[in-house]
C-alpha cells in the first residue's frame, strides 16, 4: 500500500513549481516513467532490508531470500503504477498539510485498486506457497461451495493436484502468472498515465488558511 500513496504523491509533490518541468524536453511517458522508477525503488530497498534482517532471525535458506525478493518486485511494481495513475486524477498540493497529496475521493479509489490488484494477485502466489498435499481438502471445499468461491475452489484445487505431481512446473508457471499480471498491469497504468501528462492533469493547490482550492491547472493545459 505504501508504495501506491508514495506514487501517487508524485505528481502532487511538484506543487507551485510545476511549470518548471514544461521546459523540459521530456514526453509524458519518460515522466510517468522516472516518477514509477523512484517510487518503487526506494520501500523497495528499505523493504528488502527488512527482509533480509527477519529471515536472518529466522533462519531462511538463501533460495527464500532470493524468492521473496523476486515477488516482492514483482507485486510492488502493480502498486506504484496503480499509484501514479491515480495521481494523474486526483492530485492535491495542501502547504499546511504536506502529507495531503490526493483528494479524499481518489485516497479510497487508490485503497480499492489497491486491494483488488492484491486479491488478484494471491492466487497465483498462493499457488506457489499453499503445498500440493491440500488438494484434497481444497476440491472439498469447492464440492461444498456454491457459486463463485465454489468455482474458485474447485479451479484452485485442480492446480494444487497438478502441483503435487509436477510441483516446479507448476510452481514455476504461478510465478510466470504473477508477473505476467504485475507487469502488463503496469505497463497499462503507465501508459494511460502518460497520456493524461501529455493531455495536461490537475493539481488542487489549497490555501492555507482557507482550506480551499486557491489554483488548478486546468486540465486542457499541459502540466508539464
């Protein structure tokens, strides 16, 4: 989730000084591109430090390191360009409040986004830690479900009895799926982002003292 407020403030965070980056020789894309790099790296780093500390606790063998890290990337690049999408539509500059960078409305759409995106996500990445010995108990579960969680069970299940024949095809295939979804997510996101830039977005700057919009960059003009 972090990583989607900390992109999403991105374009926020240009505030008055907005019409410097007009100047610059720089398309939509490479912006939104440079703003998704940034914002995903550095939780990412600070992430993997964490990381690396609690398996050193707990004992992890180095392909565990290597896994999460790997997934961690992978499910965290979705976020950050969810993020800067939705910077694009509902940015805010607030002086007295600099941890404001997004109206209250597109806060609850990025959260929504965001929970949806992991909802997806958890199924292939629980395909790859849920061991194939549960498929049994899984296909029950779909027997006794009805309608969708039935049908996802029941699909769930199938996968799990392949796994337990063929656990690195199948584990290998879950990891392929995730990224697959993480990154052609991202690159959607990043693409309607950029058009947005190119086309101009909207940038609520707040008075201080009033608390009301005292500038917007009109969405007909380019911000940058």
């Amino acid at each position: 989730m972090f990583n989607g407020q900390l992109a999403a403030s991105a374009i926020a965070r240009e505030g008055l000084s907005a019409w410097i980056l007009r100047t610059l020789p720089l398309s939509g894309r490479d912006i939104a591109l440079g703003k998704l790099w940034i914002s995903w790296l550095l939780p990412f780093i600070i992430l993997t430090i964490l990381e690396c500390i609690v398996g050193v606790f707990l004992g992890w063998a180095w392909w565990q390191f290597i896994f999460g890290i790997v997934v961690k990337a992978g499910i965290t690049i979705g976020i950050s360009s969810i993020g800067i999408w939705i910077g694009t539509i509902g940015a805010r500059f607030n002086p007295g409040n600099p941890q404001q960078r997004l109206t209250f409305g597109t806060s609850m759409f990025l959260l929504l986004l965001a929970y949806v995106y992991l909802a997806v996500l958890s199924i292939p990445y629980a395909l790859m830690l849920v061991p194939g010995e549960a498929a049994p108990f899984v296909v029950d579960l779909g027997a006794e479900s009805f309608g969708f969680f039935g049908f996802v069970f029941s699909l769930f299940g199938v996968l799990l009895t392949w796994k337990a024949s063929n656990p690195i095809i199948v584990i290998s295939l879950g990891l392929l799926l995730m990224f697959v979804l993480s990154i052609g997510l991202a690159w959607l996101f990043l693409y309607v982002s950029a058009k947005r830039i190119n086309r101009g977005v909207t940038i609520d700057i707040v008075n201080e003292t009033s608390g009301k919009a005292l500038f917007k960059q009109k969405s007909g003009k380019s911000l940058y």
